[in-house]
C-alpha cells in the first residue's frame, strides 16, 4: 500500500464534529487514522453507556475524569462512543489530545477543523504532554495535506504546518469554544 494512511482516514472534505485526525505510529511509521467521537445525553436516571473501539476503555474514563474534573465539562448524564476507525488499535498515550479533542467536539458540536491533527499525553493534572516522535507525526501530516497540528507546547512546527501548543486541556477547551 503506497499510503497507509489513506486506509484510515473517512472523506476530510465534509466537517464533522467529533472527528479529529491522529498521527498515530505504526514501529517507526507513522500512520494517520481518524478519532471518532459521539456523545448523547440520556434520560434522567439513565446509566450512560461507555463504548470504545480500538483504544483503552480504563484510558477513556481518565480523559472523561480530567475534562470534568480540571475543565468543568459534564459527561455524566451523556453516553460516549469512541472508534479509531479502520479497525487500527491505538495504545499510544499520545492519541489522548485527539481523544479529548474529539470528545469536546462532539459534547459541543463544534467542528475541529479537517486540515488539523492533534496529538498529545494528558495527565491527571490536565497537562499536556509531549510524546514521542513529534517532528515523524508532523511531517507525515505536512506530506498528507495537513495544514495545522494541536501539539503540546513546545512543540515546534514542522515545513507548512502551523502547531497551536496548548500547556493545559483547559485551554484546548478554550480554544474549541466549550466553556462560556
């Protein structure tokens, strides 16, 4: 397959919310796949349902805590869908930005724009971290069209592609407009 990625990605043409592009690794390549997110509200005294595919449910339930917890956003009466579509399984930390990105998109249907990827640990403190890799992932972005990343700060850009660094969760909350 000439470019793995293209298995991977759902048509970037039509905006979605809860969709966020990762640029995940594969060994030492790195391959972009899309995260999927879907949030309903339930009914009052309705248990909510947590589904995932093809990423770490007990990872899911940290990244639900700390956008509650340290951003002020409620998932507690919502039931959340997650899917790294593809069939691809994701276990790097480092998909958590894109998770909570897709997660605060669909909570807030607000569109992450389909020329961004995003990557980035968050821990329990709301920090985002840097992962591994960061220069690999952003030029294989750059090279796939990508035009801007949701990184860590520090980050640096890589070519054409513009980084936006967030230090906290709290500001990516921010940035998508979620809080107000």
């Amino acid at each position: 397959v000439a470019n793995p990625s293209s298995l991977f990605l759902t048509d970037r043409e039509r905006p979605v919310s809860g969709a966020v592009v990762f640029p995940a690794l594969d060994g030492a390549r790195p391959v972009l796949c899309d995260i999927q997110a879907l949030v309903v509200r339930v009914a009052s005294g309705a248990t909510p349902r947590r589904a995932v595919v093809g990423w770490d449910s007990a990872r899911l339930a940290m990244i639900l805590a700390v956008l509650e917890s340290r951003c002020g956003l409620s998932f507690s009466a919502c039931e959340v869908y997650l899917n790294v579509a593809g069939g691809l399984k994701v276990s790097d930390p480092g998909a958590d930005l894109a998770v909570a990105a897709a997660l605060i998109s669909a909570l807030t249907e607000t569109v992450v724009p389909h020329d961004t990827v995003a990557f980035g640990e968050i821990a329990l403190s709301g920090e985002v971290r840097s992962v591994g890799h960061a220069a690999l992932r952003l030029k294989e972005a750059a090279k796939l069209g990508f035009n801007a990343a949701l990184v860590p700060a520090g980050t640096k850009g890589v070519g054409s592609l513009t980084p936006r660094n967030f230090a906290t969760v709290g500001a990516l909350v921010d940035w998508l407009g979620a809080k107000g």
